[in-house]
C-alpha cells in the first residue's frame, strides 16, 4: 500500500517459461549411458519378459567399454582425415 500512495508501479511478475531441451557439446560428442539402480520388484517383473536379459557389471568395465569405443572412433576419424 505505500508502494501505491507513492506512485510506484510494480511490474506483474512473467509467467515462468520452459526452455526446450538442448545438449551440451561434451554431450553431443561423448556416449550418453543412463545408468539406473532398478527396484527388486521391477526386476522380478522384467524378467517374466523374454527379450530382457539379466546381468551384472561394474562401472569399471563400463568405463573401460566407452574408452574403447572412443578410442576407435577417434582412430577412424583420424583415418579418414589421412585419406583426404
């Protein structure tokens, strides 16, 4: 109420506005893995599916997986850059 008996005007705030979705460069050039920890219950339910295949990893071997892959990628690039 002061506000207004001293003539000033506050600007109505702006509805919040979502921004599409857009990656990262480290994310358009790296392999994206989302890795999920899965209840007991939704693995029980997954595996009655014949298509779902039950395993168990380490991160270790995860990453050492991506390294290589990245490293052939790297080394194709390389080859067809030597073919030009």
């Amino acid at each position: 109420m002061a506000d207004e008996l001293a003539g000033i005007v506050q600007p109505k705030p702006t509805p919040y506005q979502k921004k599409p979705y857009q990656p990262s460069k480290a994310q358009t050039k790296e392999h994206i893995v989302n890795i999920a920890a899965i209840s007991a219950l939704g693995i029980h339910y997954n595996l009655h599916t014949d298509k779902n295949e039950v395993f168990s990893t380490s991160l270790y071997k995860i990453d050492h997986i991506l390294q290589e892959r990245r490293e052939v990628e790297l080394y194709d690039i390389e080859e067809d850059e030597t073919k030009d």
